[in-house]
C-alpha cells in the first residue's frame, strides 16, 4: 500500500472504491502479528522484502534500499495491486480483519498513514516459530545477503571472472535453499518467498544484471544484453 495511491478525483470520505487496493499491497506492522496468529492470513499470501532490497518507499514515493525487512502482501499476478483485493466483487476478501495499513489509509490525507507506517514492522522472526525453518532462513541471509551481492557487483570491473563465479554461487545457494526447503520440509511454494525473499533471480535486476539458467541448471550472468 503506497501513500502515492490518492486518486485522481479528491474525496471527502471513504468510498469504498477500491483504488488503493487495486494500486498497491500493505506491509505488516507489528500491531497486525494476530492476523497471522489467528489464521486471517498466511505465508502463502506474504513475502519478504530482505535488507537492502531495493524498493519503492511507500512513503517519500522513491526508491530506495530498505533498512530493515519488510513482510507485504503479495501482488496480484497480473501486477494489479493487493493479492487480497477481489476485483469482480471490488471488495478486500479480509476487511473486518484488514491490517492497520489499510485502517490508516486515506486517499485524500496521508498522514495517519504515514503514523502508522512509522511504527515497527513485523519480521519473519516474529511469525517464524520452527527452530529448524529460523535456522534455514539465518544461513540464507548470512549466504545470499544484498550486501554480499552488492560487494561482489562492485567488484566485477576490477576482478572479472572471480567476482562473476561469486555472484553465481550465491545465486545458486538461493535457488538450491529454496528447492531443499520445499522437497525436504514440505513446504507449499508459494510460501518461499515469504522465508527467503523473492527469489534473486528476480531481484538480481536491482543491480543492472539479469540471469539466465541453462538447460544443465548452470546460471549465465549478463548486463544489458552482454555476457559478463
Ligand atoms: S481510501 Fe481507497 S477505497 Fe477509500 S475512497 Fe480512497 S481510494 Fe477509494
Ligand atoms: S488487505 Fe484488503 S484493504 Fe488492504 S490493500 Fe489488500 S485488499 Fe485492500
């Protein structure tokens, strides 16, 4: 849910229109922990935005790389705005229960949003109770950190291949956790981007870079078109 989300015609009160779900999905505060407790909602409908990420402030309308995690809904697949947004029936599937997000947000004031977003966020570590699921998610963020990345990217001028191979393995590493966490503990795919971030073969782009994955599996690492 984005403060940017002000509709085009100004109005005095809530409409129920729909807009802003249709523009953009919330993040969890800490305050909206009990929609997960309760079973309102679930991993499957969530995923993480990792330290360092790179995306857009919700509330100065940029980008910008986050300094601590985030847990948002998902976007609907076409990219239309919240996930629990119904569009036929232009209604949130979960209102009476909506998070403090979406209580807050007014498309004609952004100030008791910005209140609310100010507050604490709520982290994989508050929702995330299994020993063994902490332990994967703390290699993971030790393995694949953006800061990691951000180093090894930095360094390709100067070292090339070494670089490219680290930026690989990490890429790998991702990959692999996720495939294991899914085969081994269970787990519905849809829940790992809630675990372990959005995959970074997607987010891999925040660095100029995109990834291609060969018929072998191997990973091919290229900028703007050119093998790298
Ligand atoms: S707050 Fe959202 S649903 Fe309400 S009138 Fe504004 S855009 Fe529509
Ligand atoms: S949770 Fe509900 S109210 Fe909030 S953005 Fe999604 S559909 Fe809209």
């Amino acid at each position: 849910m984005k403060s940017n989300r002000q509709t085009e015609t100004k109005k005095a009160q809530c409409t129920r229109c729909g807009e802003c779900c249709a523009a953009a999905a919330p993040s969890l505060q800490k305050v909206d922990l009990p929609l997960f407790f309760d079973h309102v909602i679930d991993g499957t409908q969530l995923y993480t935005v990792r330290q360092g990420e790179l995306v857009w402030d919700n509330v100065n309308d940029e980008l910008d790389f986050t300094k601590n995690e985030l847990i948002k809904f998902r976007d609907h697949e076409s990219g239309n705005g919240c996930l629990l947004y119904d569009g036929h029936e232009k209604a949130c599937s979960i209102y009476t229960d909506r998070p403090s997000q979406c209580r807050a947000f007014t498309c004609w004031n952004d100030e008791k949003f910005k209140d609310v977003f100010s507050g604490p966020k709520a982290s994989r570590e508050d929702i995330i109770k299994d020993p063994s699921l902490l332990q994967l998610i703390s290699a993971h963020e030790t393995k694949c950190s953006y800061r990691a990345i951000s180093r090894h990217v930095k360094q390709i001028p100067e070292l090339g291949e070494v670089a490219v191979q680290a930026i690989l393995k990490i890429l790998q590493y991702d990959q692999d956790i996720r495939q294991l966490t899914h085969e081994k503990l269970n787990i519905d795919p849809q829940e790992l981007d809630f675990l372990f971030g959005r995959s970074l073969m997607e987010t891999i782009h925040m660095f100029g870079l995109t990834v291609k994955q060969a018929a072998d599996g191997s990973f091919l690492l290229t900028t703007e078109g050119e093998g790298c």
